[in-house]
C-alpha cells in the first residue's frame, strides 16, 4: 500500500525571496533552486538539496500539492521530479488529475458551499467595502471560490483582521492572513476534504502533511504524521497537535527539512 505526502507549497515547501529567512552569513546560504517563474521574473525557490530530497520522494509515496493557490497560479510552478499525479488547488475547491481539474469533485465542492455558507458575493462585497485603500493594493476573486486582498502588512490594522474574522465566522467562513495575503474562505472549502479523496484513490494507509498556515491545521489534522515550519501562522499561534511536530527551522531551510521528514517517514514505515 503506498504511502501518500500531502504538502502545502508556498511558505512551506517553496518560498519567496522576501521569504527565504537567510539569517547565516552570505558564504554560507544554500544554494538554490527556481521553481518558478512570473512574468518573466523568478519568484519562488527552494534549496537545491530540498529538490533532489524531493526527487528521491518520488520513489517512495505519492506526492500531492496541496495549495490555496488558482489553478493558474500552481501550473506555473515548475517543481523537481516527475509531474505529480494528482493536486488540490483553491484550497480542495479543484482536484487535479493529470493537471486537469476532475469536474465531478468539483461540482461536489461547489454544492456543499452552496448548502453551508454564505455566499461569495456576500462576503466579496463586504471585503471590498470595508477595506481601507491606503493598504490595500488589490481585491481578487480565486476560481469563483473565496476572495482575498494583497495588503501592505506593516499597515494593517490588527482590530479590523479580528473584527473581519468575527463576520466572516458568523457566515461560515475563515479567515488566514499569510504574508501580503489576507485569505477569506468559506468553511466547506478544506483541503483535508481533497487529501482523504486522494488518499481512497491511491488506497494509501500512510499520510504524511505539512503547512504553515490556519488554512493548512485542517490538513495536518487529517494526515497519519505532519509537520509544521517555525514560521507561520501556526507557529505564531503555538499551534501544534500530537502527530505533528513542531520544527525550530524558517524560511526555505524548514523547507529542505520538511521535505527530508517525508522521505525519512516514508522510507522508514
């Protein structure tokens, strides 16, 4: 039975410049690896021993991306190792099989939104509205699934991120402030719905997960082992469970690690 390796990507496995934390001196900063490309300049990397510990994954589970990015924004990516079977985009709104999106889940997705939440132009609405211009930079619509705003972090105001909360908790939906990014999405939206409809297709009995957001603790909840970075909402908050271990790492060096953790989980069941 094989093993299955659900992971978030951004901020956990692949990272920004502005999210590599290279805190050692220059002579020692790892080498690194582009994983992807945007508008013609690079954006997203790991370290080249993260990319060949990835590539060796390959021969011992399966490997799903597991992301609230769009479907577009993840088929940018270019990562190391064989293309992988399946991912989860949107945050579990598009199963991928072959990089194509599975229309039966999806549709399954979307009427469970449709029963459980409020709906999107609701809470759309209310983000648009209620944000100040001053640091908001952009308001965007993801697959017709959740809404997010890029903001400039150093002003933004604490209280309205609670106060937005609070609403968006009475509609059924959640909200994660990742970076720049303040994500609202509704509560039916998980990605452990889509990785325990990959795992009954691969007929895994192993699961292994890794994220550094809130919108990744439903994720590492549902996996057999997981592991969270040193950064992150969910080390800001101190958020861990028992299965999932903790690590001191930040920045792309806890991507290297968390990578060396599935291949070690992995090999060694």
């Amino acid at each position: 039975m094989p093993v299955m390796v659900a992971s978030d990507l951004d901020r956990t496995l692949i990272y920004s410049a502005a999210a590599l934390a290279l805190t050692m001196p220059d002579a020692r900063a790892p080498r690194l690896l582009c994983v992807e490309v945007h508008e013609s300049r690079p954006l997203s990397y790991m370290t080249e021993s993260a990319a060949r510990l990835l590539t060796d994954l390959a021969g011992t589970a399966v490997f799903v991306p597991t992301t609230t990015r769009t479907r577009k924004q993840y088929l940018r990516i270019n990562l190391p190792g064989p293309a992988p079977t399946y991912a989860i985009c949107a945050n579990g709104g598009h199963l991928l099989v072959d990089g194509v999106s599975d229309g039966d889940w999806h549709r399954q997705v979307t009427g469970r939104l449709a029963d459980e939440c409020a709906p999107l132009a609701e809470v759309s609405e209310h983000l648009l509205t209620s944000a100040d211009p001053v640091w908001v930079r952009k308001h965007r619509v993801a697959e017709d699934l959740f809404a997010y705003l890029v903001v400039e972090r150093e002003l933004l105001p604490e209280d309205w991120v609670k106060e937005l909360a609070v609403w968006a908790g009475n509609r059924g939906w959640t909200v994660s402030l990742q970076g720049r990014k303040l994500y609202a999405v509704p509560g039916p939206l998980t990605k452990s719905a889509a990785v325990r409809e990959v795992a009954r297709r691969t007929g895994a009995d192993l699961t292994l997960g890794a994220g550094d957001s809130l919108l990744d603790a439903d994720l590492l909840l549902a996996v057999d082992r997981g592991w969270r970075p040193g950064h992150g909402e969910l080390a800001d908050s101190d958020w861990t469970a028992p299965h999932v271990g903790a690590l001191p790492e930040r920045g792309v060096l806890a991507g290297e690690r968390i990578v060396r953790e599935f291949l070690r989980a992995s090999r060694g069941r």
